[in-house]
C-alpha cells in the first residue's frame, strides 16, 4: 500500500475537527495547481497502465476514513507500519490535505511504482499491506471489517426509526 503526495496533516476545515474535535474553524488546506496536475497525473498513468488495484483520494475524513471506505467496499482489511506514521498520528491519519492518494498495488508492482514517482517528482511512501479482515493502525485495536460494514449501513435504518420507534 502506498501514499501518494506526501504524508497528510493539515486539520483546518477538516471532519476530524468538526466532528471530533466540535470545532468548525482554520484555513482549507492550500492548493497548489502545478502539485494537484501532477499528482493527480501519476495516479491516472497508475490506473491505465493496470498498477493500481485501488485507489482512493484524502478528501473528507483523511487517510483513515479513505481506508476504512476501501476495506469495506473491497472486503480486504489493511495493516499501516508504525514506521509509516509521520507527525502527529492524528493529523497523519485525519488530515485533508490536496493531491493525496492511498495506492494498493501488487508487491511486485511497488518498487516501479516508487521509481516511477520519483522520477515524476511525486512523492511516495510504503505505508503498510493489504489483506485480513481488519483495518489495523499503530497503536489501536484492528476494527474488523464486518463491524466497519455494519457502522457505514446501519446508521440510517436506526435514524429513520427515530427514537419514537419506526420512522420516529
């Protein structure tokens, strides 16, 4: 599994602050067109040259709610390495910041893929491996997919019940 872009921190604007932190203020994270192009490039070479078996961008919710969506719609669970975490873990699983991508790929397929980056000028980094059926981060217990499924499709149902029972 890679990421694609440089390691995410940004919060301003960010699900996590609002939902997490209840605060809705900071600056959007700042875009850089030239970054974006390139990046956003790389990855469509990765999806026509059949590299990438996902992708997913860093938009709402950051890296961590990016893989929890993956390992549901892929029903494949994923490990991130300790060593990948850069920064504070919060703002490196949290953060929203443009022109960042989380890449699964072949293992024979990735040290390519990294040359291929870095000769592009497009930062990358191992970050962990797919497979199980869990979504595991340094230094929290694995959420097991099933459990990640029933959270993502059970919401609605109990909120169209309401408290007063069906539909409220």
């Amino acid at each position: 599994m890679l990421l694609i872009g440089g390691a995410p921190s940004w919060l301003g604007c960010s699900a996590y602050l609002a939902t997490v932190c209840g605060r809705d203020e900071g600056a959007p994270p700042p875009v850089d067109l030239a970054v974006e192009r390139r990046n956003g490039e790389f990855i469509s070479s990765l999806i026509g040259d059949r590299k990438a078996s996902a992708v997913h961008d860093l938009s709402d919710g950051g890296l961590a709610v990016a893989l929890a969506e993956m390992a549901i719609a892929g029903r494949v669970g994923a490990t991130i390495d300790k060593s990948a975490v850069a920064g504070p873990a919060h703002a490196f699983f949290f953060g929203e910041d443009q022109s960042r991508y989380v890449v699964t790929a072949k293992a024979d397929d990735a040290p390519a893929i990294l040359a291929a980056a870095a000769k592009a000028g497009v930062a990358t980094a191992r970050i962990g491996t797919t497979g199980g059926d869990a979504l595991a981060l340094p230094g929290e217990a694995p959420v097991l997919i099933a459990a990640l499924r029933q959270a993502h499709e059970a919401w609605l149902p109990r909120y169209m019940d309401g408290p007063g029972g069906e539909l409220g």
